[in-house]
C-alpha cells in the first residue's frame, strides 16, 4: 500500500512563515500534488511537483526530492485566511492519487 | 460554470437502506472519482472511471458500486447502507487521468450519517 505522512496540526501566527513536510513512500511516482481544505469545503488544488525543486506560486511554494520520497509546502506572509488543512498526495504508478491525513494550520493573529 | 456539483449536500440514512449518491461535472473531464473522507485518515479512493462505460475499483470499494453511462454523470451507490460508511463523499473530475500534470478537481461533497 502507500505511506504518507504528514504532520497533523501547526500554529503560526500571522505574518510568519510555515512549512509543512510530507513524507512518501508509494508504488511508482507521477507526482506530487498539495490541496487546500477549508474546514466543511472540498479540497482546492494548490500546487503540483513531478521533477526535483522547487514551484513558487505567489505566497505559496512547494518542494520536491524524488530521492527521499520529501516535499514541503512554504506558506509565507501567512494570513488568517490561510487556515485550513493541507493535503499531500502522490499520484503512484497506477496514476491514482494517495492522500495523507492532512496539517491543520491555525493562524493566529 | 458550475464545475462539479454533488447532491444531496447531507443525509441521515437507516442502517440497511439504500442510497445513491449524485455527481455531475460540466467541464466534459474524461476522469471521475469518488472519495471519502475520514477523520485522521485522509481522503481514500472508493471507485473511479477513466472514460465514460468504464469503471475500476479503489481502495475502499466494498459495499459501494458505480456506473458511467455517460461522459457527466457519476453516481455512487450504497445497496445496503451500515454505519461504517458514515463519512464525507466527495466526487471528482480530471481532464485525463493518464497524464502526469492531470489535475483532480473536487465538488462540494456529500455527508452521510448512517445510522
């Protein structure tokens, strides 16, 4: 099966910067996906790595080491808005995706 | 456009009962999914279809089925619904679920409580 893990809460305050990690390891590798969840919401797409690196995207960044099954996703400038539950997912050999649990950020001003 | 819509937004069912879960998508994806969703546990696959007239089991298929007769519309069925499939369902859509960069996107959901 898929392992992925992920820490389960974080608190920032606003203004700071988080980085949540993401640990893999799955049946084959096509990519690596971050969602936004805001509580009692569907899941938003946020950002996707397939190759080493890193993907800026405005206040948010994501890294990926294909090497040791590793990405984080950096929110910086936090802001209130911004508190919901980030989802890693890795797309496995099969091109389906496997989801962690999810990190609860909570911002507080 | 609406993107994907789910119904019903919530229900409470009897243990025992039947259910179908609705989903229809107008962005004319090819890929369509169903998940739940389960505190500490993260969002796992229960069926997908890949093109419309076909389907294929995920993760957690048992007790759930699905047809894809069409390109829109994905339905979920629960034949004799019991407590343990209480959760949070969401449906989604992909342009081509072959492709590396294909992105899922997700409806709204649908709240089950079985009891």
């Amino acid at each position: 099966g898929q392992n992925i893990d992920q820490p389960t809460e974080m608190t920032a305050t606003e203004g700071a910067i988080v980085q949540i990690n993401c640990t893999y390891q799955t049946s084959g590798f096509n990519g690596l996906f971050w969602y936004q969840q805001h509580a009692g919401e569907a899941p938003t797409f946020l950002s996707y790595n397939v190759l080493d690196g890193l993907e800026e995207k405005g206040r948010f960044s994501s890294f990926l080491s294909r090497s040791k099954g590793y990405s984080y996703l950096l929110l910086k400038e936090l802001q209130m808005k911004d508190s919901a539950s980030y989802l890693c997912a890795v797309r496995d050999g099969d091109y389906k995706l496997s989801f962690g649990a999810g990190t609860t950020v909570t911002v507080r001003a | 456009t609406a993107g994907i819509t789910q119904a019903p937004t919530s229900q409470i069912l009897a243990a025992g009962r039947s259910m179908t879960l609705r989903c229809t998508q107008d962005m004319r994806h090819n890929a369509m999914y169903w998940y739940r969703q389960d505190l500490g546990l993260g969002l796992r696959l229960i069926h997908y279809s890949n093109t419309a007239g076909t389907t294929g089991k995920g993760e957690v298929p048992d007790g759930y089925s699905v047809s894809r007769a069409n390109t829109d519309d994905f339905p979920l069925t629960l034949a004799s619904a019991v407590p343990s499939q209480t959760s949070v369902y969401f449906c989604a859509s992909s342009d081509s679920a072959g492709v590396n960069t294909d992105t899922q996107y997700f409806g709204p959901g649908t709240r089950l409580t079985v009891l």
